[in-house]
C-alpha cells in the first residue's frame, strides 16, 4: 500500500517539537455478513468499497544528536484516522453508509501511536529520514468485539526527507 504525508515540524526546543502530520492511503473493505463490521479485502470483490484513508497525526518528538549529521528521536501521538468512501462497484448507499459507520462507532477512528525515527542530515537544509511508527486500536478496549489486540493494529515504516525552509 502507498502512503502520501506532508508534516510541518514546529521546534518548541533543541531536543522537542510539534509535528502535525497529515497521511492519505486507500484501502478496500467488505462487509461481513450481516453485521457491521468491515474488513480490508482484494480489489477484485465488487461488492467492496473504496475507502480513502485519512491519518491525522499531531506528534510530539524527542531528538537526541549522536553525532553532528545523525540523529535518533521517538515520538508520541494522539492520532486520528478518518475514513472516506470514494468508489463502490456493487454496494447500495446504505451498505456503504454501514460500512462507514462501522469506522466511526465506538471511537474506531482514534489511533494513539509511538515511533522511532532516525535523521541524517544529508546537506544542511536536507535530511534523509527512516521510520517506523505503531498506530494502536485501543477502541477495543471498549467495543466490544472481543477482537485480539492486534486486530486493526497498523505498523509504518517510511522513508522522506526533510527540507529545512528559511534561515
């Protein structure tokens, strides 16, 4: 799957910052049965919806130099994920809206998530970043599904770079 990201870092120290990330992905997802809940499935299934992803993510970063060009941080969020239903094949609108609702009941669009990062600053307005964050579904602890802690658990791991704007 392919993830697109724009953040805004907003130093509030040498060590902290603010970075407000926004991140669109897709992904396919079906109703089970005839209950609420939708999985991810294959593009081949008509009777799927298109859903398009929308991951807010307003981190708090801790840096910490190892050397002068190399950096290791960890960061902590109250991330958001909203999804939007773009394309249906053979869905009528109220299995869509279903489908839909499954996402926002039950807060099952709140996503807290820790990363570790690592930053090589390549030239000096230029870093080479490498990723991995970990978005938790701790709506479980109240939804009521009985779903094992790693159901709907997102792993990230990302490659960007970095540009410094300004003096």
């Amino acid at each position: 799957m392919y993830e697109w990201g724009v953040s805004v870092p907003i130093t509030l120290s040498s060590s902290f910052a603010l970075v407000p990330e926004l991140d669109l992905f897709g992904t396919q997802y079906q109703l089970v049965g005839s209950g609420p809940r939708a999985i991810p499935t294959e593009i081949e299934y008509k009777s799927s919806v298109f859903m398009l992803g929308v991951l807010f993510d307003p981190a708090i970063r801790y840096t910490l130099p190892i050397t002068k060009v190399l950096s290791w941080g960890v960061s902590l969020s109250p991330a958001f994920l909203l999804r939007i239903p773009t394309q249906s094949w053979d869905l009528t609108s109220q299995q869509i809206a279903t489908a839909t609702s499954y996402f926002y009941a039950q807060e099952r669009f709140f996503y807290p998530s820790t990363g570790t990062f690592f930053l090589w600053q390549v030239y000096p307005n230029i870093g080479l970043e490498v990723r991995l964050r970990a978005f938790f579904p701790v709506f479980h602890l109240w939804d009521g599904e009985g779903l094992p802690f790693y159901d709907q658990l997102i792993i990230d791991g990302s490659i960007g770079f970095r540009f410094a704007l300004g003096g």
